[in-house]
C-alpha cells in the first residue's frame, strides 16, 4: 500500500468512521432524512443552471453507487465499480433530478434502516478510494457528501 493509500485510509477513520462510531445505521436514516429534506429544499429554491444540473446529478450518481456498496452488508456481491454508470445522463432536467435526488435518497434512507435491523453479512465495504468502511461510515459518508457537495451550489451559478 502506497502513501496515498495510506493517508486516505487514515482520513476515513477520522473524518468517517470516528463521526459515525457511535450512532447506529437507524440514527443516521433520521439524519439522512432531515438532511436530504433541508438539502432537497435548498437546491429547488436556488434553481436550474447547468452547473446546478451538474452537481446534482454527481450527487445522485454516488449515492446510489453507495446504496449498491450497502448492499454488499446484506450479502450481494461486491462489484468494484465507479459511480458513473448510477449517474443520471447529461440531458436530465432539473425537475426530474429533484425527484431522483428524493427518490434516491429515500431508498438510502431504506438500506439504512434493514441495515439496523439485519446482522450485516460483512464488517466493512470496500470503497474505492477510503478503503473499508462500516455501515455507518458508507452512511455517514453518503450524507456528507451530499451535503458538501449540494454547498457549491450558489444562487447564480
């Protein structure tokens, strides 16, 4: 394992797993829920520019590659893949993004919750750049990547 591999394991344990450690993968569907709603109302009232498109649908694109990574925790296979085949196509328009982005994390919000209530089928999920992560670190960073991420959206960009 390189140094670049080495530090980006070590962020993830601070900057994933340590803010998830203590909450259970129930917890964070109900932060998932407040979040995406709070984000979801925020990104509708900055409007439709193709930069907005963009970003939204980067958004959608990982949280539904990491829905597939959760459902490794339930005993699918793991398939190493990127998030570009689960992102919406170039064309989207901005409505239906909105409603991809709701549907899409409502169905996180679903894993999350059979996660809480099912013994995972492994302790950690490979993902591509942290390493394995836990069930609630792949929750933890769902939601602050969308989060982060849907923060570069501005009013006039």
């Amino acid at each position: 394992m390189g140094l670049q591999d080495t530090l980006m394991r070590v962020g993830a344990t601070f900057f994933l797993e340590r803010p998830a450690r203590s909450s259970t993968p129930v917890d964070l569907a109900g932060r998932m829920e407040r979040d995406g709603a709070a984000l979801y109302n925020r990104v509708r009232s900055l409007g439709d520019s193709p930069y907005h498109r963009k970003v939204l649908s980067h958004v959608i694109g990982i949280e539904r590659w990491g829905q597939r990574r959760l459902k490794v925790f339930l005993g699918e296979p793991f398939v190493r893949d990127e998030y570009d085949a689960y992102r919406p196509t170039q064309d989207t328009g901005w409505d239906d993004l909105l409603n991809q982005f709701q549907i899409a994390r409502a169905e996180t919000i679903a894993l999350a919750r059979q996660l809480g209530s099912h013994p995972p089928a492994s302790t950690q999920v490979e993902h591509n750049m942290f390493g394995g992560l836990t069930i609630t670190g792949w929750l933890h960073y769902l939601n602050f990547h969308a989060n982060a991420e849907s923060k570069r959206m501005r009013p006039g960009n």
